[in-house]
C-alpha cells in the first residue's frame, strides 16, 4: 500500500534562518514558521486568533536560498514532510521533535526587504531566487518564420527558464 508524507505550510517566518555546514559540505538552514487560524469563541463570541509554530529545516541549495531571502517576518510558502524524533535534554529527559523537512520553498508578498538599493546604500539589486521569478507572459507571440531544415519548428518556445 501506498502512503503520503506531505505538509503544505503558507506563514510568516518568525526568526531569521540559522545556516550551518555538516563536515561533508551540505547546507543546513533552520527556521520556524507560523500559522495561524481564527475562531470565533462559543461562550463570549470573541475572535481567538490561534497560532502555531514549525520548525522548518531545509537542505543544500534550498538552505542556501533560504539564508539569503528569508528574514524574520516574510511570509512563505514551504512543502516537505514531516520528521518526528526524540533527544535527551540537559536534564536527562526525553523529550519528542516534530520538524518539516522542507523539500519546496516560495517567497511570498512583495519585494521588501530583498536587498534593494535602497538597503545596500546603492549597491546593486541582488537577484530573485528561482522560485521567486515570474512565470513567461501569456502574451500573444508573433507569427514563427518559414520552416527551417533544423527540424526544431515544432518546439515550443515557451521553456520557463
């Protein structure tokens, strides 16, 4: 039988990414993530705002982007799965670890606090990470040229990167 392992979080990131280096190379970036939801209370009728933490590992070229773009407080979009684990504290007791570990990763909002001229007194504008570049236009393309003896007329041309 088949089975999923997979979370879809869309929040705020809550502190700015920690990246490390294992001794083989890899990149490691850990963040925590927030979600919230609001309900209304049955007894007073007040809106609870209930907020939840993630802790959110990501690896190679995906920490590295996140230690770039990600900052406290950005909203973000991250798929992965979930990794639980259990650790002995300084206290000798055990205690139990829910991490996501993030496979795909999207910036969402606007572009501040990208690192723009404006922060980086006048230096140039850093980049877009991939997942952060908009998608090719839907506008209509011109007519193609008569066929060619490339035999590559019937490609399309609208390859995303």
């Amino acid at each position: 039988m088949a089975s999923v392992n997979k979370v879809i979080l869309v929040g705020n990131c809550g502190r700015d990414p920690e990246i490390r280096y294992l001794p083989s190379g890899q990149a490691v970036a850990n963040v925590s993530v927030a979600t919230s939801s609001k309900r209304k209370d049955k007894n007073s009728g007040e809106m609870i705002e209930d907020t939840q933490w993630h802790r959110v590992t990501f690896y190679d070229r995906l920490a590295e982007i996140a230690g770039e773009y990600l900052k406290k407080g950005r909203p973000v979009y991250v798929e992965g799965r979930i990794k639980y684990g259990k650790f002995t504290n300084k206290d000798g007791v055990e205690q139990n670890t829910c991490d996501i570990i993030a496979t795909e990763m999207q910036l969402l909002g606007g572009r501040e606090g990208m690192g723009g001229p404006e922060e980086e007194g006048g230096g140039q504008r850093r980049a877009a990470p991939p997942a952060q570049r908009p998608a090719a236009s839907a506008a209509p393309r011109p007519q193609a040229p008569a066929k060619s003896a490339s035999g590559f007329e019937d490609m399309d041309d609208d390859i995303p990167f």
